[in-house]
C-alpha cells in the first residue's frame, strides 16, 4: 500500500490530467475532483489534459492518459477502479459515468464527502491531505437504479449518489440516464382506444362475452400486434435518446376473457403468459432494426405469477410489482409467516421469474400514498428487501416515493438518499449514513432527536401492518406515540443551530402535525382554524400534494369535515394513472 501526500497548507505537487480528447463527463469529473479538493483543503491542484507535459505526480482521469491508463473491460459498464502506483493515482472504469461515479467515490472514501439532499452536501476539512491506496475496485448491485422521489431526479444529487433515473434530470457531462418512454402503463397509448373501439371492439378486451372500454387489448389479436408495432417504431424514431420502450399493461384489472386468451393463459397456467408472448412478438420485430432497445412489461396485479413455459426475450424487461404486499416486516419473513397471503406470491413470482427473464426488474414502494405525511418508516425491513432483490437476481430496482412537487416531507429526503446507498450496495450501513443525515440537515443537537424520532417511528411501524394506503387510524399509531413524537420536535426546534437547520426541521414536523389534526375529535374547539394554518404552512414548504393526486383544497377539506382524513365529495382526484 502506497502514501500519496496530496497537499500541505495549501501546496500541492499533484495534477489532475485527463486524455486531451476526453469527453465531457470524464473532463466534468476533473473539474468536480479539482472543486472538491479546493473545498476540503484550501488547494488549488492544477487541472490540464496529456497535452501538456508531465510536471510531477498525477491524478490521472479516465482512460489514456499518458497513453498508460485504461478501459476497465472487465467491469460492470458503471463501476470503476481507484488505484495508485509508485508516483501516481488513476480513477478510471469501463465508461465514463464510472469514471465520475470513481471520483465522487473517491471524495466519498478519503475525505467524507457526501450529498444527503440536492441542497445539503458535507465534505470534511483538513491542512494535510495524505492517503493511502493500493486498489478500490466497486460495481454497482443493480443496473437501473432509481429513487423515485421528486427531490431525488435533481441531476446533482442523482450523479453524485449514483442514480441513473429515467426521470433524474442528468446531463450528459454528469454521465447520463438509462432514459424511458412511456415509463409505465402504455396498452391504452399503443393501440388507443378512442381511435378504434368505435371500428374494432375486438381489439380490447372482452369481459363476459362482450368487449369493453377502459379495460386492456386482446393480446392474440393479429391486428393489435401490427398497430402496437406501427405505433412503437413511431416512438423509437421520435425519441432516439430513449433506451427503454413500455409495452405494458393498462392499470386495471380487466384482462382480455376472448377464447384465444384464455386459452395461452391456460396453458402458461398464468395470465402474463399473453403479455409476454405478445412482447416477444414485438421485441422480435423491432430487434434487428434497433439491437440496443429494450422493451418494458409489467407483472402487476393479475399478472404477477410468471409463465409456466415461454420466457421473456433477452431485450424484454419484466418489472415485477409489490403493490399487494405488507411493509412492517421483510418480505420473506412475511412470506413464511402467512404462506397464502400477497407477500408469498411475491416472493414465489420473484424466484419463478428469475428463470424467465433475464431481465428481471422490481418496483417497490417507500410510501403511503392515501397520505403522503403519515409516517412509512422503514429503514431497515427496505435493507433486508433491497438484499434479497439482489440475491434474486433482479437487475433492476425502483423505490416509488412522493413524487409530486414540493415533496421532501415526512422523511422523503432521507428515504431517497438511503435507498440511493443501497441501490448501489446493499451492504450498506444505513445507521452510519442516518447519523451523517441527521447531523448535515438538521445540525448535531437537534439531529439526535430527529434520530429518536426515527427510531420510534420506525419501531412503531414494525408493530402492525404496515401498507401504502392507510390512514391515521392505523393500528401502529396512538396518542401516546404521536405525543412523545411531539415533543422529540419541539426539542428539536428549540435547539436549532440556524435557519437552513430550523427550516428542515419544521418541514419534518409537518407528519406530526398532520397526524395531530386528522387523530383529533371533530368537535376540538379552533380544529378547523390549526388546519388552516397547517395548510398554510404546508404551502409555504412548495408542498402540493399530501394525498396522491389530490389537490391541498380538497385536502384540506377531507381534513375538516372528517376525523382521519377519509371523507371527499364527489370526484376528488385530479387526474389518474393512465387507464
């Protein structure tokens, strides 16, 4: 193992080099290696590309340099490898986002480095910065990694934890995305329904001896696959930034009954057997013409079991979904625990699927989405999870968060940056990384009771069932919890440190409150006057949803007129899930 003396009271011998036709991620990751060091140490280390001479020890970047480093061939696409020599350090992988992905390691490892949110970032300070390495070498545990939380698609954050979002706004220099269309459900785009039903009720599904609207296409129908296909080279061709094409089902549970479908279900002994015969066909037809573009598909509600005999082609992705299962325990616990209940089928599909599609994908879920402020804490059962996705095989992974505007509340902004540590290795330990969480954003004192609050939660969570629609009635929740949960607040916010820190808190303090006021009887005297300032509290946060897809008027109003937050009138979503 060598000792490499970067710098000393400002001085430095080291330069950062790159290859002089480096592109710009690897050139973005010099400059970002350069800034960082400025930050941590007071020193300017030099940056230039091979162009110029040699003029003491380097920091090589990137592959080429000097004509001495580089590609890591060996590697997973974004992983990379941080090693040193007799004089000189090369960071390089096997593209260029893992050279980025390298540096910011590199940052992460010897001089504590971390970005906990798009806007709080530490980085440690030092006179003396001295190292000692021989070889780093990291991959990351899943191909496709997403935390799927609004704050979390901020393209720094998502470049400097690793994230390679579809909807991550991540510019080329900070090394790209793994880019989608049609993220999710797209039957109801392919072949639309307004445009054929009228003339062809029997591409759609038929639901007791007739075809009906709003439901999914007659996957046997000859006539569907050539729209669906006109229709997908359509897309291709106006997106080329895409990699990633959806041909998957509606969000409804009204599969085709038709005597050609039920007869494929029949005999894969599962409804996915039709979706995946009619994907193949596609991903058959558009192969040639397009080798590098891989087409989606769910296994949601009625089509979680996997097929008895066809299997997914290599340039299908099957995203499993764990929508119907229990959160308070992990899944495998919960699978023997009840072995017919949502979690056995899960678990039994994830391993059936791993034998029938290479490219298994899972889309799991952070939230509560009846209220996004009630408390869905659970860190560690989301460890044990994200570990056994990857014993499974699975090769991709999205953790579904709020993902309206202005979220960031009731712990999103922590959940996002732990999952984000965990997508990349699931190894993780997330009480080191809490407690680095906890200090950054919400400062030292008051970050240890932010810590008990977390604690409390998250053990209470663990206690009952725990799902993604629930309300405030739920059995892990009681006065006593929510008034000890209070107080660890309140002490929180008389210790502040500084605004940004003060700020954070009371933001955090907005699940407490909202459990406050929908737990409260109807009849407190000044109830509806606290849920007019909440709200207006909540709005001065840039919040605007608390409950999916609902407006904070109609939210407000569920709030007034109903102990718990259960009772709307009339249509009250605003817009839905592509049907």
């Amino acid at each position: 193992m060598s000792i490499y003396k970067l710098c000393e009271n400002g001085e430095s011998n080291f330069h950062i080099v790159n290859h002089q036709y480096s592109d710009e991620t690897v050139r973005y990751a010099c400059s970002e290696l350069q800034k960082y060091i400025l930050k941590a140490t007071n020193t300017v280390i030099p940056y230039f590309s091979d162009r110029c001479p040699m003029r003491g020890p380097e920091i090589r970047i990137g592959a080429d340099v000097r004509n001495e480093t580089k590609w890591e061939e060996n590697l997973h696409s974004e992983g990379f490898v941080i090693r040193g020599d007799a004089e000189h350090i090369t960071i390089t992988g096997k593209t260029s986002r893992g050279v980025l992905y390298g540096v910011y390691r590199f940052l992460e490892i010897f001089l504590g480095f971390r970005c906990f949110t798009k806007d709080v970032e530490t980085i440690n300070t030092l006179d003396t910065f001295e190292i000692e390495l021989t070889e780093i070498r990291e991959e990351p545990a899943f191909d496709f990694r997403d935390a799927y939380f609004r704050n979390a698609f901020d393209g720094d954050f998502c470049a400097k934890n690793k994230l390679n979002s579809s909807l991550g706004d991540i510019s080329t220099a900070k090394g790209g995305r793994m880019k989608w269309f049609n993220f999710h459900h797209s039957f109801c785009d392919l072949v639309p329904e307004k445009d054929y039903f009228e003339t062809h009720p029997e591409y759609f599904s038929e639901i007791d001896g007739k075809r009906t609207r709003d439901s999914q296409l007659c996957l046997t129908n000859p006539d569907v696959l050539k729209i669906a296909e006109k229709t997908l080279r359509k897309w291709i061709k106006e997106n080329p930034e895409c990699v990633v094409f959806s041909v998957a089902q509606n969000d409804n549970a009204l599969r085709c009954q038709c005597e050609k479908c039920k007869a494929l279900e029949k005999e894969e002994e599962s409804p996915a057997g039709p979706i995946i015969h009619f994907v193949n066909k596609l991903a058959d037809l558009i192969k040639e013409d397009y080798p590098h573009i891989f087409l989606h598909t769910f296994a949601y509600m009625y089509s979680v079991p996997a097929p008895k005999k066809v299997e997914a082609r290599d340039n299908v992705i099957v995203r499993l979904c764990s929508i119907d299962c229990r959160f308070d325990k992990p899944f495998e616990v919960l699978a023997e625990e009840n072995t017919h209940g949502s979690e056995n089928e899960f678990v039994s599909a994830l391993k059936d699927w791993q034998n029938h599609a290479k490219q298994l994908y899972v889309w799991d879920y952070a939230v509560n989405f009846e209220n996004y402020l009630q408390p869905f804490l659970h860190f560690h059962t989301l460890k044990e999870n994200i570990q056994f996705f990857k014993k499974t095989g699975v090769k991709g992974l999205l953790e579904q968060g709020n993902f309206a505007y202005g979220g960031g509340a009731s712990c999103d902004d922590l959940k996002a940056y732990i999952i984000s540590r965990l997508l990349w290795n699931p190894d993780t330990d997330i009480d080191d990384e809490m407690k680095r969480f906890f200090t950054a954003v919400y400062g030292k004192e008051p970050g240890r009771y932010i810590k008990e609050y977390v604690t409390l939660m998250e053990d209470a969570c663990s206690s009952a069932r725990l799902s993604i629609y629930q309300h405030p009635d739920a059995d892990y929740l009681n006065d006593e919890l929510v008034s000890e949960c209070d107080k660890l607040f309140r002490k929180a916010i008389d210790c502040a440190e500084n605004e940004n820190h003060l700020c954070n808190i009371r933001k955090e303090y907005l699940a407490i409150r909202f459990l406050q006021l929908t737990r409260m009887e109807i009849d407190t005297p000044h109830r509806t006057e606290m849920i007019e300032e909440f709200f207006k509290d909540v709005k001065s946060f840039g919040i605007t949803e608390i409950m999916e897809r609902v407006s904070l008027p109609i939210s407000k109003h569920a709030m007034i007129i109903s102990r718990y937050a259960k009772e709307f009138e009339g249509e009250y979503r605003v817009y839905y899930i592509m049907q």
